[in-house]
C-alpha cells in the first residue's frame, strides 16, 4: 500500500472518530457537519485515485 494512501485512509478514518465523537457531545450538530466530512472523504478518495 502506498504512503499516499495510508494517510488518507488515516485522515478518513479520523474524520469518522471526530463524527462519532462529535454524536457523542453535541447530536444537534451533526447534520451539518455530516456534509462537510463527506466532502473530506470525498477529496481524500479523489486523493488516492489520482496517486494510485
């Protein structure tokens, strides 16, 4: 597995540690954020297939 794409898999699966966290703290908020880590992951995809 190449470098670039251990550290998006790690920058993803800390954005999902954040979300469950942030559920945890403050539910009310979620809904809005949801979109913005789905872009994240998105671009961290677009990342990894662009380095693959």
């Amino acid at each position: 597995m190449p470098p670039a794409a251990i550290t998006a898999a790690f920058f993803a699966g800390s954005a999902l540690v954040a979300l469950v966290g942030l559920c945890a703290v403050a539910l009310h908020d979620v809904p809005r954020i949801t979109g913005t880590v789905a872009f994240i992951l998105t671009l961290a995809a677009l990342g990894v297939a662009i380095l693959h």
